[in-house]
C-alpha cells in the first residue's frame, strides 16, 4: 500500500445505525490482536493502534502507517469496521493524539 491509500483513520464504537457497539470493552480487545510483549515482560499495544475515546465514544485509533509497514493487519482493522458496521473517520487524529 502507499502513503496516498493508507490513512489514519478512527474506528467509532457506534454503528452507522447510532447503536453503541458491544460488548463495552471491544476497542481493548481489538487492540490487543495488535499487542505483543515488551522487554519488561508486559502486553504492548502496537504503536499504530491504540483505544481510546472520541467524542465521548470509545474508539480505536489507527495510525495510516500500518497500511504501509503490515497492510494486512491495516485491512483487518478496516474490515472489522465495515463488518460490524461501525463509524468510521478518516483521515484525523493521529494515534499520538489520541484523547
């Protein structure tokens, strides 16, 4: 993938519809597909991906750069969202700024 195709992008835990998606721990769980363990011996999250909140609204905040280091994992995160019919912003929110 390149630059041009791979943005940062948000996944919002509310689908399309205005539901608030389930379970309440999902941005935590879906991170941790992403996480490995550090030196000291703890889970990680990756760098690119990230939990956190977004206009109130858990969320997952996905870094455009994993599209071009593991595209593969880049569209898993995409294709959770539409699979599961989550609000998706693009191109905002760097995950350093995640709040």
């Amino acid at each position: 993938m390149t630059t041009q195709e791979s943005t940062t992008f948000i996944i919002v835990g509310v689908t399309k519809e205005g539901k608030k998606f389930r379970p309440s721990d999902w941005a935590e769980r879906l991170c941790g597909v992403m996480s490995a363990f550090g030196a000291e011996r703890k889970m990680k999250y990756s760098p690119y991906v990230g939990p956190g909140d977004f206009n109130g609204d858990k969320a997952v905040f996905v870094d455009g750069r994993l599209g071009e280091i593991e595209p593969m994992a880049y569209r898993f995160m995409l294709n959770f969202a539409q699979d599961n019919d989550l609000q998706i912003v693009d191109g905002v929110c760097p995950l350093d700024g995640k709040k």
